[in-house]
C-alpha cells in the first residue's frame, strides 16, 4: 500500500525532537504566543532570506490578514485564478470583495499574465496569485503589472513554502506572501497553520495587530481584526521541522525526477518546472486523457491518487452570483477535466514511483 502523502514516515523522520519539543511546550503550558512562536517567525524569515513572518492560524487566515493589512475592502475587485483551491477566492468574497477570474496558462497552471490588464478596472486593488503544485507563477512580470498598474501583488503561496524564481524565496515577492502548513502542504504542521510575509515593517506590525483582535496593547484595539494566532504547539513542531525542510524538498525533487523519468514515453503531460523557478512538488500533477480508468487502475493496485481541482472556481455554486458560466476560462475547464496527481512525499521509493508509472502507462497503451 503506497501513501499519497506519507505523514506517519515524516512523523517517525525526527519522532524524538518533535515529541520533545511537543513536551517541552506541555511542561511550559505557554500555549498561546510565547517564546515558540517568537522564534518560529524569526526563523521563518531567516529561511526566506529577509523581511518579516508573521504567524497565524491557517492558510486562510493568512489571506485574509493580506487582504485586512492592505485595505482592500468591500466593493474592491481583486484578479485571481479559477484554479486554486476554495479558499483563494472565498476569502476575497468572505470580505466583500469581488473576485475577478483571469484563466490560467497551460504551462505552468497559474494565472495567464497576458489576460489579466484586460481585466483591470478602476475599482481593482489587487491582484492574488498563486504558485499551484509547488511552483510560483512569473512572479516578475505581475510585479510589474502591479507597478504600473498601482495594484498590491498579494501571492498565496500555500503549496510553494520554500519554492524560488530568479533565485529568492517566493515569499519575499509581492507586497504580501502567505502560506499554509496545512498538514499535507511541503512543510505541515500537527493541524492548522499557516504564515504572512512581508518586507515592510510597518505592514508586518499591522498583520501581528490584525491576527491577535487588532490589539495594540492588552485590551486595547486600534482595527477590527480576527482570532488568528497560531498555537505554541505548532510553532514547536514547525521549528524542528523546518530545519529539515531543505532536504524534503531536495527529495520531493527527486521524486518528480523519477516520475518524469519513468513517465518519459508514456501518452501524458507531465508537470514542467519553467525557466528560473523551482518548484517544491506540493503535488506531482499530470494531465490525462482517461482520468477515471488510470484512476481505477491505480486503486486496484494499493495506489491512492488526487484531483487538485475538479471544478473551476468560476463553476462553484458559491460563486454563482458572479454570473461566469461555462466556456469563460478554456484552459481552467480542460485542466479540472484532465489533471491527475500521483503519490508525492520524500519518502517515496524509487521502486514504487517506478510501479505508479507502469500503471499509468499500461492503461495509456490499452
Ligand atoms: C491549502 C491551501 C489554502 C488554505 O490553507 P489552509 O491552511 O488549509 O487554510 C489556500 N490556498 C491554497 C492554494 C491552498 O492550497
């Protein structure tokens, strides 16, 4: 039985510095904010190479502390993609603001830079990317779309902790990066977790007010904000973690490798990291022309596999009131018909990988 993201293996990887830490902040019973917490955000900025990291309670939250922090707020538009998990555009929504779908490219499955000025009016503050699978979009050119555009780059890099274009860390782009340590994300915590980034001190500031109730000092409120702290007991774990984190993510590469390799002359698309990025492989994603039969294939033989995402953001129910209908985002509709993501950990064996692929490739040939 293979494991699509092996939690228990990254658990037994460091199980005595984890249960240690875990101890150490029972015996502390410092549970919220603290020492654990401070520390996590000093690291977290060290690891992206500068400015600031502001903890918070999940990936969503952080979002939505982006969105707080920059004054984007009801009426506003915001430009993002349709082929995101929920909380991407259900987090502009949340604040009543009207999310703007752009489609995505094929190459990389993020936001399509050359269809989104077209889509800019007057009432659009920002724009919300995100680095799907692992990989950051062109981080470059919607910074400048931004710059001459007078918008705020907000990234939601949920998938991509740690992922680089031109050589920095991802989350040092834009006027805010967010990510999530979700537990299945690159880097999880123990449950709920995610983090801010930004290099303005000033904007850093704000976010720790907004996610602790927009306190100033205790019991005293300069914003409305949210209950959005992350526990000690995340931090604790997330600080080991973290400082292993490097090497996962040199063997969730070399995982996609073996994939790449072993899928070379099999009937499908497989995932392309593009030219001055790297890609931590949140998922290994590939896109198929007969899902559901690979799919079932793949059960019969013990292997788990995903949909990331089934149906555009622009389909959903809950977005219905925006009035999109099918046939508006082409590349967003084939990619949620066709996309497919097989087991991706560090811990998979090259064996195994090497299975997955003979499966995959046996149902292309039939
Ligand atoms: C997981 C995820 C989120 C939400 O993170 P949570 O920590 O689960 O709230 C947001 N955006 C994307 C792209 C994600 O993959």
């Amino acid at each position: 039985m293979i494991d699509f993201a092996n939690l228990k293996e990254s658990h037994k990887a460091h199980k005595e510095e984890i249960e240690e830490a875990v101890l150490r902040v029972c015996r502390n019973a410092q549970f919220i904010m603290g020492s654990e917490v401070e520390s996590l955000e000093k690291e977290l900025a060290e690891f992206v190479g500068g400015g600031y990291a502001v903890s918070c309670s999940s990936g969503s939250s952080a979002l939505l502390l982006a969105l707080m922090a920059l004054g984007v707020k009801a009426g506003d538009e915001v430009i993002t993609t349709p082929f995101t998990f929920i909380a991407t555009a259900e987090m502009i929504a949340l604040l009543g603001i009207k999310p703007v779908f752009v489609d995505i490219s094929l190459e990389d499955y993020n936001l399509d830079c050359d269809l989104i000025e077209q889509e800019i009016t007057p009432k659009t503050k920002a724009i919300l990317a995100v680095s799907l699978y692992g990989q950051p979009p062109n981080l470059e050119k919607l910074e400048h779309i931004c710059k001459e555009r007078n918008l705020k780059l907000i990234l939601d890099g949920a998938q991509s902790f740690g992922a680089e274009f031109l050589g920095r860390k991802d989350s040092t782009f834009g006027a805010i990066a967010t990510t999530s340590f979700f537990p299945a994300k690159p880097l999880g915590c123990y449950g709920d977790g995610g983090a801010v980034f930004t290099q303005e001190e000033s904007l850093a500031k704000k976010i720790a007010s907004l996610r602790l109730h927009g306190e100033k000092s205790r019991y005293v409120h300069q914003f409305v904000g949210i209950g959005g702290r992350l526990d000690a007991l995340q931090a604790a774990v997330l600080r080991i973690k973290l400082k292993y984190f490097a090497q996962d993510i040199a063997a969730r590469n070399k995982v996609a490798k073996l994939y790449n390799h072993y899928l070379s002359s099999a009937n499908v698309v497989i995932p392309r990291v593009l030219e001055g990025r790297s890609s931590v492989f949140a998922q290994y994603t590939l896109r198929v022309k007969n899902r559901e039969k690979i799919q079932e294939k793949l059960k019969d033989s013990g292997i788990p596999s995903a949909i990331h995402y089934p149906l555009g953001l622009h389909l959903q129910e809950c977005f219905a009131p925006l009035g999109y209908k099918k046939g508006d985002f082409p590349n967003t509709e084939l990619a949620s018909e066709e996309v497919l993501s097989l087991p991706m950990n560090p811990y998979l064996q090259e064996s195994e990988i090497k299975e997955i692929a003979q499966v995959v490739q046996k149902v292309m040939e039939s």
